[in-house]
C-alpha cells in the first residue's frame, strides 16, 4: 500500500464566477512520480499554485501527512517542504546564479551579513548534481534558456523538499541534460522524495513516472498506475476522444526560392548559407549551444550580422525587426515570456500588437470594432481558450499564451514564418492545432522555419531538415534520409556516413 503523502480532495476554485477547477481529488505519494497530465486549460498549474499557496482554494481541504493544511503564501508551503519548479522562468536576470538559487534564503553570519562565499559554494554543489558547469557567480541573463531551466531546478532541489513540483522541467533541456534531471529524480525517489511531473512529452511520463493523474477541463478524469495506461489511453483521456495522426504533414508543391540566405556571421553564427523556397516547411535542428535562436534573431534583425539576405532574389537589408515586418517576415520567439506577450496587456491588444497599421482608419487612430473583428477570427482559428478579447493575458495557461504569441505574428499576413520552439509547453491535442495550421499555412503558400528541440517533431513536420552545431550548419537532411541517428549525428558535429 503506497504512503500518501499530500491529499487534496474536492477542491474547486473560481476566478471572478468562473470554475476553472470542479470538485478535484489528488494524491501524492511517498518516494514516488506522480505525473499531472491534461490538455492546456485543464487545471493543472492552477491545483499546483493552490497547493503550494499561489491560490486559494473556493472549496475543498488539503491533508499533508494526514494533518489538514492552509497555505496562504509560498513561503507557509516552502516552510512545510513542498517546492514547485514553474513552467515559466522566475529568475532575477540581473543577480547571480548563486543569488537566484538562494533568494530569500541566504546564508548569513551571526552579524546578519551574508556569506558570499558559502553562498556560492552550496549553489554549486546544486549545479554539479545538474551536471551544470557554469560558474555560481555569473550573471543568470548571460546564460541560455535552457541553462536558466538548469538553475531554476537547482533552486528548487536546494529547498531540501519533501515534495516537489516539476511544471515542464524539460522544455529548453537537451537530451543529456534531461537524462541527468531523470537521474537526479531518480535519487530522490530513492531518498523518499515525491515528485509531481507535469508534461506534454508523454514519452517521459512513461520513463519517469510511477502514476498519473488526468484532468480535462477543470474535472478529474482518472488515477492510474502507468503500468496500466499507453500513450493512445492517456491522450484519449486528455482530450476525451482518440486522436488521430500525431504528426498530420501534407505534401505541398513548392514554389520557387523565395528566402536566401548567404555568408551570415556575427559573434553568434559563422558562414551560414541556406534558401527556402514558397510553401515549403524548413525544419532547424541542434543541441543546445548550436545558436540556432541566435541564427534566427539575426535574420529577424534583433542581432546585427554580416552577410546576405535575398528575399524573392532581391537583396534587402534587415536592420530590425520591424524591417523584417515590412518584408513579411514574421517571428515566433521562443521564449513568449520574455518577448512573445504582454501578460498585463489583453487578448485583443496581443494580437493585434504587431499590426497596428492594419487597424488605422482615415484619421490615424486605431480601430478597436476592427481590432476586435480580427484578434475573434484569429481566437477561433487558433482555438485559444479565453473569456473574450478583453481577458487579460496572465489568466490564461501557458498553451493559450503561446496560440496568442503565434497569431500575433500571423495577423501580419507574413510571407515567411519562423517559429522558435512553437509547441514547447502546449498539450498534444494543441500541438495538432499548430501542426493543422502549418500546413494550412504551406498550402497557401507561406514558408515555415520551424526551430525544434524535439526532435520527432522535426522529423514529422518539416520538408527538409537543417542541422546546426556550434553556430555552423552541419548538414542538410531529405525527408526521405533523415531519421533521429542521422541528425543526432550531425547536431554533434560528425559528418553523416
């Protein structure tokens, strides 16, 4: 008989009216994984954040060690030995590694001054569990995405929990550095940890997890042992019916070159030459480290760089991205947060934000009826989950912000979309979405850079598939030749045999 650990039972919770969780039940057990699945929308971060004093519960009661709990704030849960690792990055990017990871907790003489040194040295016994090797004390925003990942679990697993939430830890990772995080779950199964592992990559659920739990729609689906379950069950009991081919690519014919690229250098790529012909779908694979983001921020015209760009043989010259705008070329960023949204602004000014001009009448000013016209279409064809246009972007779950990030950039009628990591953190029945909407989009003739650390992904989607490593193109796939080897192959630098 498994110990439970935390038992939440019947919990609701409303936002202004609205139920976003119905009467849930969740458990967590002793030196176990218990993975939370369900479409984006579902509820899960919202149960997390009640559990760990984000949120207060409407109804319901929370039992931790059969003594029955309230937390009213983060630090009440931290105090009780429940840590949560967010699916959005909360790092202070102007402090060190070290301070992030100790925040709020750091050492301190009996004189109440901080000890730096001892600071620095517990954050990198922390890094050195990650197989993290970069220095304590550098700055978080001079490291990558995936590194700042790294550090956001180091914090967590400095806290010494007794339960810690994983809400899509593996999302910027690489393949080694998510088999190190596995390890690292793996020894604290064995030291009695609990783990609640929130994951739209199904395959790690079966790799990691010992159990899981379903929820659709702010209801509890079902509670099961993964032994019993496959990835079909678990996805029919997300989206609540089967769901067909999970890479859904259509053949196009492809038009001429519409995209040339030649020569490109800066302090992030060396000498990169490609093209991208019309209606065509160019995936971009690589480690991390293989600056393929850098790549398209320079093309985007965020990085200056030296080089050529033709665009339907013509050379243009990009110096921003508001250039690239004017050449239609639009560009999903990776990192939606940071640079994709505006949590505090809504629905409806997200959508429209990069296309102002579009909505101006004969006096200048913005028209909000066709603003709000325009960002409907683009809810409904997207399938965002929200209130309405005027729902402000914060309340929505991280899927729904990406959908958001993605017709922002669509709105601007764009002759080439380049999509850094489209589907990091969105559930699979939204995945299918995108992918609908990629090959909507081919179809009528937009081109598609697809950036993707999924490798699966890459290869069900794209058309022909280029590798990056260390800012270089390694190599040029064929749909027919590439499989997983042959890029792995090349996102390490060696030559395909």
């Amino acid at each position: 008989m498994k110990e439970i650990v935390v038992s939440m039972q019947h919990i609701s919770k409303d936002f202004s009216g609205v139920k976003v969780l119905k009467d849930v039940s969740f458990n967590i057990y002793k030196g176990s994984v218990m993975a939370l699945v369900g479409e984006n929308g579902a509820g899960k971060s919202t149960l997390m954040k009640i559990l760990t004093g984000v949120y207060l519960k409407t109804q319901g009661e929370i039992f931790l060690d059969n003594e029955s709990v309230n937390f009213f704030d983060t630090s009440a849960s931290q105090s009780k030995g429940i840590a949560i690792i967010h699916q959005e990055l909360n790092l202070v990017k102007d402090l060190s590694i070290g301070e992030n990871i100790f925040l709020g907790r750091e050492p301190v003489s009996t004189g109440k001054r901080i000890m730096w040194n001892k600071l620095h040295e517990d954050a990198g016994y922390w890094l050195d569990k990650l197989g993290l090797k970069e220095n304590p004390r550098e700055l978080v925003k001079n490291i990558s995405i995936g590194k700042q990942q790294l550090v956001e679990i180091a914090k967590a697993l400095s806290i010494d929990a007794k339960v810690i939430i994983m809400d899509e830890p593996t999302g910027a990772l690489t393949p080694a550095e998510t088999d190190k995080l596995f390890d690292v779950i793996n020894d604290l199964k064995k030291s009695g940890k609990s783990i609640v592992y929130i994951s739209h990559r199904l395959h790690e659920i079966f790799e990691i997890c010992d159990d899981v739990t379903v929820l659709r729609d702010g209801e509890l689906i079902g509670e099961e042992s993964i032994e019993n379950l496959d990835e079909d069950k678990i996805i029919e009991m997300m989206v609540g019916r089967k769901l067909s081919e999970q890479y859904p690519r259509i053949e196009t014919e492809q038009g001429e070159e519409i995209l040339k690229v030649e020569n490109l250098s800066n302090q992030f790529v060396k000498d990169v030459s490609f093209s991208l012909k019309k209606g065509e779908t160019l995936g971009v694979a690589g480690l991390m480290g293989s600056e393929r983001t850098e790549l398209m921020r320079s093309i985007y015209g965020i990085y200056p760089a030296k080089g050529s760009i033709y665009l339907n043989g013509e050379k243009i010259k990009i110096n921003s991205p508001l250039d690239s705008l004017r050449h239609g070329i639009a560009y999903v960023t990776e990192d939606r947060k940071a640079n994709g949204i505006i949590t505090g602004m809504n629905v409806r000014e997200n959508i429209t934000l990069s296309s102002l001009e579009l909505f101006k009448g004969p006096l200048g000013f913005v028209s909000k009826s066709k603003e709000e016209t325009s960002s409907k279409e683009y809810i409904e064809k997207m399938s965002i989950k929200t209130s309405g246009t005027k729902q402000m972007l914060r309340f929505l779950s991280g899927g729904n912000q990406q959908k958001v990030s993605i017709a922002k950039c669509l709105i601007t009628n764009p002759k080439i979309l380049i999509l850094d990591e489209p589907t990091r953190g969105v559930d699979v029945g939204a995945k299918k979405e995108i992918y609908d909407l990629i090959n909507k989009f081919k179809s009528e003739g937009m081109s598609i850079i697809m950036v993707s650390s999924d490798i699966p992904e890459v290869l069900g989607i794209s058309d022909r598939i280029m590798v990056m490593h260390e800012g270089r193109v390694s190599g040029f796939l064929g749909r027919d030749e590439a499989t997983q080897e042959s890029i792995m192959t090349l996102a390490v630098g060696k030559d395909v045999i």
